[in-house]
C-alpha cells in the first residue's frame, strides 16, 4: 500500500493555492487579448485527436503548478506500475490490466509471473470465430433458424460500454442483426426488448463477471424461462445462451456449457471492460475486424499516455485540467457534449467509468481525503442540449466545466448537417468563454431593464476534442482517453480509482428488504420509521391487487 504525503500538503499544492486567486480574478477575454496565440500555444495533438484547451482559466503558469503536482504525485511511476501489472487495485489486491486487452501480439504483460497477452488472443479469436458464425447464419438456433436477434443481458460495464460502443458504432454494425441490451431489473426492461423477437432467432448474451450480479441473474432466468417455454425444446440452451463472465462455475450451474463461455479476469474492472470478451456483442455488430481496430486505437493512446512527456500528454493534460477546475475552482460537475449522434451514450458511458472509479472519500491507505474527489459526469449530445440546459451553463450561478467532442469528417454526409453541428459546438465554446458584455448589449439597443438579462459573463471553460472520422479506432482512443485521465485524477487524490465498495451497502439492504415485500408477514419490521412505512405502504398495494 502506498503511504504518500497528502496532496494538499504538497509544495505544489500549496504553490497552486497561493496562484489561484490570480487566476480566479482573470477574465477569458483578457486572456485571450494578451496572447494572440493563445488558441495555437493551449493545444495538444496526439494521434489522431486535436485536444484545444485554450479556453480553461489557466496561464503558463498554472499549467507549470499543475505538472509538478504530476510529478511529486508519483503519477509517473504510478503509470508505469499500471502498465507492469502491479496490484495497484489495493483494496482487491488485484491488477488493473485493461491494457492488456488491447496488447498487440507479443507484447509481454505478466500477472503474479504469468504473460496474460497470449490468453487475452486466445479469447478473441474464439470470440471471432464465434462471431462470424453468428454473422455468416452458420450458427443456428435449435430449430435451425438463423440467429438474428442479439439480446445482452449485463448490467454497469457489462451493459454501459456495450452499448455505447455498439451505438458510437452502429454505422459499421450488419443491419440485417437485431442488437438489444436487458440491464434494469425492471420487468418491462426485459419486456420491451423481447416482446416482438422471434425466440427461435434469439440468442442471449449473458454478461457478468462475477454471475452472481442480481439484476443480470434475475433477468437471464428470465430469459431461459422466455426462450424454454416459447420453444418447448429443453435442449434450446446451447444454441440461444453463451456466457461472458471469470465465473467458470456459476456459468455451468446456470445450464451454459462451458464451451459457450467467453473469459475474461479478474483484473479487468467491469468499468474497464468493454474490449474484453464483455463486447462480445460489439464485436458480433461490427465483425471482429473492426473490433480489432477498436482495439489498436485503444492500445495507442495507451502507448502514448505510457511515453508521452506529461505536457504533451492528452490524458495527463486532461486529468490536471479537471482536478484545477474541481479542487480550485470548485467546479461541481462536468458536463460531456459530444456533437456526434453517434455518440449519444457515451456521457452515460463515462457517467461508470469517471463516478465508479473515483468517488471516493478516502485515500488508499483509509485516511480520509481533505478535498474534493470526483465530480459529477453528465450529458447530452449537441446540439439537443443547447435547447433543453444549456441555459443554464451559460447563465446560471454555477461554473460547469464542458467537454466539447466531434469528429470533424461526417459518417452521414448530408447538405449542410455537418457545416451547421460544428458551427453549433464552436459557438457554444465561444460563448461560454468571451460571453457578452452589458456594454454589448446596451450598444444592440436592448432597453436597460432587459440588458442584465442578455449579458452573458462568460468566462466558463471548456475543452474542445477533435477527431477525424468516427472509427472503431478513433472510439478506441476516445474511451482510453478518458480511462486514462481518470487515473491520472486518481493518482493525484491517491484514492483507489479501481474497486466500488459504495455499491456494497445498498446490495446488501435490498437483499434484506426482497422477502419483506413478497410476503405480507406481519412480523415487526425492523427498519427505521420512514423504511418500515414505505415498505407498509408496497405491501398494501401487492396484496391488495391480488
Ligand atoms: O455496480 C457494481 C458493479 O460491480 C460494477 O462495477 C460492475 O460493472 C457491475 O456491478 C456488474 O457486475 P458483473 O459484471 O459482475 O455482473
């Protein structure tokens, strides 16, 4: 366990501290007037993706302050130690190899002295092979009907990057294949994506590490008793079930045969895991080529946040970036705007990624942390948002943070679309940063008592990210962007960015209140006051119905 000073008492820390009420004071616009290359100089370019962070309240300065945080956090050995393989999941004693997953060939990456790289393409050619029978019709249901219906049953990362990869990938998907995603626990989940298949077309994917989750256990029974009772055929398993899991056992209890099981380890994060055998549906909507690629982009912004130097380093400037808005400027949330409908889920992505990783209140050794850890991650895509609450990102009393993303050449090019997204999202970061003074305003002739109302003060920072086209490999080096600079934040709190005991307690409560809602025993309940009567309340409705 590393036992490292408290970041707030560190000389940089302490010299940011005394630097940002210089800052706090500075405008955008004053910023900007006193370099004109401001907008070239506060840029980073790294494979493929163009990261302008010129409109962050920062000076040199601050960005000097910021990456020698970097280095006295030790996030340089920290990276190096992720990348080794060391167990810097501490409270799980486990690896965060998510790396591994996308590890070229021959690359050697050991766990407790055993190279993981040759079992990691061992899956994914099994994975592959698997998927092409699926997308050729070679693999068949137990009537001998095709598959054509693609049903994952997952919850959190065995459900969130599944989804957002297959819809940020849905152009490169075969459109003749049904692909659906079951995670709530909510009866009509299961409902709405069953209710028009053809169960003889159906093949389940049964997504969970562990195989003990509740909402994915509940959901796949209810998908064996669906399937069994629509075919009548007892042996209908084998053909409409496989299993992604590390759970060999469990897999087999449920009735899937081993064969059909898809491993993954247990030092891949469920957060972390979408390149691992957990996209299997990925790869059987886009064919293993493209999940392939997907997995080279990932590996090279892994390469580069491994060897770039930290001021050139797009997580890494990301990651600071984040903790100076946060922890100086007390900014609550960040708000993630990509103009790609594509990429519609990818805010809800980043959402388990950024929140699960790192809220966290104590450091790695269990001292409690004396500022604030992760913020709130959320989002629309653009240019939505802008008429539903960008309002109040503009002028509300709160300063949020924005990530602006697109991809500068369109997949679906049609008249002025694109011309127009792009001008949306520019001018939105504009905007925010230069806003519009009261003088603007009086100039256009607005009367006085309505002038308050249409000046902007600006000053509001964003970063603008900039790809090409939307690739497999452009979202592989997205999503390893982010993975990255929520390490990078991680490190510099030296909180654990890799377990989620917050999920533990609410488990273990449910567990405890599911027979008190099936019965209508009358024994006393033993929760407090507003539990019991919520529960009183469940049970007058149930029993009554019935
Ligand atoms: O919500 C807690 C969690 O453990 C997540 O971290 C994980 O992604 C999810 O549950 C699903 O877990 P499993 O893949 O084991 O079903």
């Amino acid at each position: 366990m590393t036992t490292i000073a408290p970041l707030t008492q560190s000389v940089a820390w302490q010299a940011l501290k005394v630097h940002y009420p210089k800052v706090q004071s500075l405008h955008l616009r004053q910023l900007f007037a006193d370099d004109p290359m401001r907008g070239e100089r506060l840029t980073a370019e790294a494979i493929g993706i163009y990261f302008d962070y010129a409109k962050h309240r920062i000076t040199d300065e601050t960005l000097m302050l910021l990456l020698q945080l970097a280095a006295e956090s030790g996030l340089r050995s920290r990276i190096d130690a992720m990348f080794r393989g060391e167990k810097i999941n501490v409270t799980e004693k486990r690896s965060a190899l998510h790396i591994a997953l996308r590890a070229p060939k021959g690359q050697v990456i050991t766990v407790d002295g055993e190279d993981v790289v040759p079992e990691v393409h061992a899956v994914l050619d099994r994975m592959a092979d698997f998927s092409t029978q699926v997308r050729s019709g070679v693999w068949k249901g137990c009537t001998g009907k095709r598959i054509r219906n693609i049903v994952n049953i997952g919850i959190g990362g065995s459900d969130l990057g599944p989804v957002m990869a297959y819809e940020s990938l849905r152009h490169y998907s075969q459109r003749d294949l049904t692909i659906r995603f079951i995670s709530n626990i909510d009866g009509t989940a299961f409902v709405e994506a069953t209710h028009d298949l053809d169960a003889a077309e159906t093949l389940f994917i049964i997504a969970s590490k562990t195989f003990t989750t509740l909402e994915t256990m509940t959901n796949a029974h209810t998908a064996r008793d669906w399937l069994l009772n629509t075919l009548n055929q007892p042996d209908a398993v084998a053909r409409h079930f496989v299993a992604v899991s590390t759970n060999a056992e469990a897999v087999a209890q449920f009735g899937i045969d081993t064969a059909n099981m898809f491993e993954f380890w247990d030092w891949v994060g469920g957060r972390y895991s979408m390149d691992s055998a957990i996209g299997l549906s990925t790869m059987i909507a886009i064919g293993s080529d493209h999940f392939r690629a997907m997995l080279d982009g990932f590996h090279q912004m892994d390469e580069h946040f491994r060897t770039a130097p930290f001021d050139r380093n797009l997580p890494v400037i990301m990651g600071l970036l984040s903790l100076w808005n946060n922890n100086f400027f007390d900014a609550q949330t960040v708000a993630v705007l990509p103009y790609e409908q594509y990429l519609k889920r990818f805010p809800a992505y980043l959402q388990q990624l950024t929140m699960e990783s790192n809220g966290k209140h104590v450091t790695q050794d269990g001292q409690a942390i004396a500022c604030q850890t992760g913020p709130i991650y959320w989002g629309e895509p653009g240019t939505n948002g802008q008429h539903s609450f960008y309002q109040l990102i503009h002028q509300g009393t709160r300063l949020i943070p924005c990530d602006f993303i697109g991809f500068v050449e369109p997949l679906n090019p049609l008249g002025t679309h694109h011309d127009v997204l792009f001008a949306n999202m520019f001018a939105q970061s504009e905007a925010l940063a230069f806003g519009k003074t009261a003088e603007e305003v009086e100039a256009e002739g607005i009367p006085a008592w309505l002038v308050p109302h249409q000046t902007f003060e600006g000053n509001r920072p964003s970063s603008t990210i900039l790809l090409g086209r939307l690739t497999p490999e452009a979202l592989g080096k997205l999503v390893a962007l982010y993975e990255h600079s929520v390490f990078t934040q991680g490190v510099l709190w030296n909180i654990d960015s890799f377990d989620q005991w917050g999920v533990e307690l609410g488990k273990a409560l449910a567990a405890r209140i599911i027979p008190e809602l099936e019965t209508e025993d009358r024994n006393p309940l033993n929760h407090d006051s507003s539990t019991n009567t919520l529960i009183q309340h469940y049970r007058k409705a149930r029993f009554q119905s019935h």
